[in-house]
C-alpha cells in the first residue's frame, strides 16, 4: 500500500514569521547602512521568507536575484550533490551579498553556495535563513541571521516542501 505522509502541529505561526523578519530586516539595515546590498533567495523554499524580510530592509541601494539548486530530488535525506539549475543575472563582483535560505541542514548547499559566491568575488557573503537545524550538521557551517532553531524533524510549510508539496502552508509544521 502507497505510505501517504500527515503533516503535524502548527511549530511557528506566520505572526512569529513576521515579527522575526522585522527584527532580522533591522539588523540587516543597520548592518548595511550606507552600502550597497545584494539579496539572492534559493528558489524555490525561500520566497515567502525572502519577502518579508526584504519588505523591512531600509536601503536604498538593495538589489535582489534568485538562484535556483537542487540537492534533494523527492527525498528527505540530502543527496550531498549541489546542482546549480538556474544561476545568478547579475555580476556579483565586489557586491555586499547575503544569500536567502528556506532551511539550513547538512549546510551542504551553502557550504557550496558560499565557495561558488567566494570565486566569483563577492566583497561580503552573509546568509540569512528561516529555519536552522544544527543537529543534522555534516560541515562546519553558521547562518549569520537566523528565523527560528529547529529540532531535528521534516519541516514544511511557508515555502518549505517535501516533494514539491506543502509550500504554501501559512505556517511551519512537520510530517509525521
Ligand atoms: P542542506 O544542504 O542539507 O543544508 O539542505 C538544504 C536544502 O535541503 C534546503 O534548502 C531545503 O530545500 C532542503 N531541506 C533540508 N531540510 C529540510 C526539511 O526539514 N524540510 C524541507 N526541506 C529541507
Ligand atoms: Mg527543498
């Protein structure tokens, strides 16, 4: 018989969501004043989060871009392979850049991000993700704004899937 997936208890509501993102849009600004930003959101986990977030950074020079990569398939291990489907429009040469993530994991993805962003001369790199999840670490790797810590569950919900589905949620869950 086919297994069929249920998504669990609501773990952060979209108020707290919005809050955070008003907090860390803050820090970003102040971190940032008078200079120039580039945001780059990892399609697709990250959009409702890259936008509320965006919507409270006061710069004038911001820009944004979206990358598109891909790692899992319809799993829920990571394959530890980072594939780049859609890269950047814009030249990242001497730009302040922070990368938008939906979740941090094995931090496999950004570790990778980070090199490729690093080779192409970025003058800053800075990573600004939803959801942490420390313990399932496999290389060294820190967000430098993070939503919210998350135990070692499958999160979905705002933005995040399991196998393209659940990204609509107005809230963070987990499948049971
Ligand atoms: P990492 O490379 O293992 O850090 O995983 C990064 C990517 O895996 C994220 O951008 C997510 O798309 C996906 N991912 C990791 N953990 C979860 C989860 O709990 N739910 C949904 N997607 C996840
Ligand atoms: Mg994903």
């Amino acid at each position: 018989m086919e297994k069929v997936e249920t998504v669990g208890q609501i773990m952060i509501t979209e108020e707290e969501i919005r809050a955070r993102a008003v907090e860390i849009g803050r820090r970003i600004s102040e971190d940032f004043s008078g200079e120039s930003l580039l945001f780059v959101g990892i399609l697709k986990g990250a959009v409702m989060w890259m936008s509320d977030v965006i919507k409270n950074v006061d710069n004038k020079e911001m820009t944004i871009d979206f990358m598109v990569v891909s790692s899992y398939g319809a799993s829920t291990k990571s394959s530890g392979v980072v594939k780049i489907v859609k890269d950047l429009d814009v030249d990242i040469e001497g730009k302040n850049v922070i990368i938008v993530e939906d979740i941090v994991d094995s931090g496999i993805t950004l570790n990778y991000l980070k090199n490729y962003f690093a080779g192409r001369g970025a003058k800053t790199l800075k990573i600004c993700t939803l959801l942490d999840k420390p313990e399932g670490r496999r290389v060294d790797l820190v967000p430098d704004y993070t939503g919210f810590i998350v135990e070692d569950k499958f999160i979905v919900g705002y933005g995040l899937d399991f196998d393209q589905k659940y990204r609509q949620l107005p809230y963070i869950s987990f499948l049971k």
